[in-house]
C-alpha cells in the first residue's frame, strides 16, 4: 500500500482546481492507495475554513481512499480551536492542516500553539507548509512549535524547500515528534541524506498534488536508497491510526 500524506480539494485563490475525481485519477495513474486530503487556500472557505473542511468531510464519506485533515486559520484564534474540534469529533477528519504563509503567522505563535495544542489533546497531527525564504515558513519555527507541543506529531511538509532542508533536518534530528515529508523534493540524495541523518522511520511520502505529481515523486522517492516500506506506507500508517 502506498500513502500519499499531502493533497488538496476544491479550489485555490490562485484559480488552481482539484476534484476528488481528478484527485482519484492521478492517485491511480501512480499507485497510490491513500490520500490524504485537506482544503486549498479556498476562494470560498467559510469562516475559518469550516464551509472547505465541510466539503473535505463530504468527499471522504464518498470515497473510502481519502483520509481528511481540516485546515484552520490561527489568527482566529478561539474560533480556529473550536474549528479543530468540531472537525475531529464531530465530522470524524484526522489531522489538522496549517500554511503558515497563505494565512500570515509563524507556527510558533501563541494563537498557532493553541491550536496544535488542541490536535495533541484529540490524538491527531498537525501537517504545515514550511519552506525557507517564504513569510512566516521557515523550518526553524516548527522546532520552537516542536518544543512547546511535544505530545504532537508535526509534518514539515515539503521539509523547509530546496533553501531549507538542512535545517528542517537539524529540527527533525532536534525533535522526535517532528516528521519530514519529501513533496516538492527533487533529489533523491536529499532523501537518502535525511534518512542517514534522521532514520526511516520520521519520512513520509507526499506529492501536494495538483501542484506535484504523485507519479513523479513517487519515482523521486524509489530512486532513493532508503527503506521504502517505511517512507510510502509504514510511517504514516502509523501517524493516521491505519494500522
């Protein structure tokens, strides 16, 4: 089985669409088994996210190869923790999705840490975009968030970008609760680096899908010499309550 931890559905402020049909076309054309899935920076999002993880709940009742995580925005503060919690226990989403730059705070800010305080207290993990030399995404931060929460399982997604993987690799060597995942990563020597520094066991595959390719990065990854048991299915099975 291979997962793939890093998907959006809907449509993005920059005109970018995907459905769950054009989602489950590209995850077939590369082999991919389970996607995870969680809203664009939405042109219609409710407040706080809550019409777009409305309709990520409503294609994962549809589709049993979609696993949700709900996306919230911290600068609402109370409201964006009341949003984590009505998404995990009410409409059964499993994780919590945070861009730091599309919504303007930094991961370690106190109204962001209140949020992933509350993924640690419902038993789910936080993924966030990070990338170096981006507003607010430094790598860096996650580790300041990575210390606050440490009950919390983070997902650097995209592992701070081609300007940060070092130290997005420091943070996650820094950090057992801090997960690396390889969308966007071009070269497989970066995986296998991160592996050599890291272990196995704190990779995770993705694509950011539509913006990735699922096929081509999956390709990026078997080109590693790395555990691919692990990387493409293992870990995040594991994160996800799969196995």
């Amino acid at each position: 089985m291979i997962i793939d931890v890093h998907n959006h559905l809907g449509e993005d402020i920059d005109s970018t669409v995907q459905t769950p049909q054009m989602l489950l076309a590209r995850m077939e054309a590369a082999g991919v088994d389970i996607a995870v899935v969680f809203p664009f920076n939405d042109v219609d999002p409710g407040v706080c996210f809550s019409k777009a993880n409305d309709r990520i709940a409503k294609a994962c009742e549809e589709y049993d190869e979609f696993v949700g995580f709900c996306r919230v925005d911290p600068n609402y503060e109370e409201r964006a923790v009341e949003e984590v919690e009505r998404c995990i226990e009410e409409l059964g989403l499993k994780g919590v999705k945070l861009h730091p730059r599309s919504q303007s705070f930094y991961p370690d800010d106190p109204e962001a840490v209140k949020v992933v305080e509350k993924a640690a207290d419902l038993g789910v993990p936080v993924i966030l975009h990070t990338a170096r030399g981006e507003p607010f995404s430094d790598p860096v931060r996650v580790g300041k968030l990575a210390e606050e929460v440490p009950d919390v399982q983070l997902i650097m997604a995209h592992m701070g970008k081609e300007l940060g993987y070092d130290a997005a690799i420091e943070v996650a060597e820094n950090y057992e609760n801090v997960y690396l995942e390889v969308s966007l990563v071009k070269d497989p020597k970066v995986i296998e680096k991160t592996a050599e520094r890291v272990g196995d066991d704190r990779i995770i595959f993705g694509s950011d899908s539509p913006y990735g390719s699922p096929s081509v990065q999956l390709e990026i990854v078997k080109e590693a010499d790395v555990n691919h048991d692990k990387i493409l299915e293992e870990n995040a099975a594991n994160i996800l309550g799969l196995r």
